[in-house]
C-alpha cells in the first residue's frame, strides 16, 4: 500500500503539490508561487503532498469460500 502512495516515478504535477488549490469551478490550481495554472503543470516549486493524491482501488476478488462467513 505504502509502495503505491510514495512513487518516485510520479510525474511532478501542480495536482499533487502542497502549494497548489484545486478551483472548485474549473480543472485549474491556484498555484502560491506560480498563480494559476493547469492540473498536470509543474515549477520548480513543486514540493509532492501524500495527502492530495488517492491511490487506485484494488477489484474485490470473487473466489469466496462458504468457510469464510461462517464462525
């Protein structure tokens, strides 16, 4: 789980930067530094937020048995 939130490899993006705001309104971050820019921009000021980006949901798995459910 910890592999997927902390990627070395993820692509600087004001999206995910702890200087960036999301506007409510439109795709755009309000950027302290920068001012407004779009969603995947970056600057030299891009510093990563953990707490902006949501990793992806893993698929439940479908090989249940009835063992499993009872006590």
């Amino acid at each position: 789980m910890a592999k997927s939130i902390f990627n070395k490899k993820l692509t600087p993006a004001c999206c995910y930067c702890v200087h960036g705001r999301a506007s409510q309104y439109t795709d755009e971050i309000f950027c302290l530094k920068k001012g407004i820019t779009e969603k995947y921009d970056s600057c030299r000021h891009y510093k990563y937020d953990v707490f902006k980006r949501s990793p992806k949901h893993t698929a439940p798995s479908d090989n249940y048995n009835p063992e499993d459910f009872s006590l």
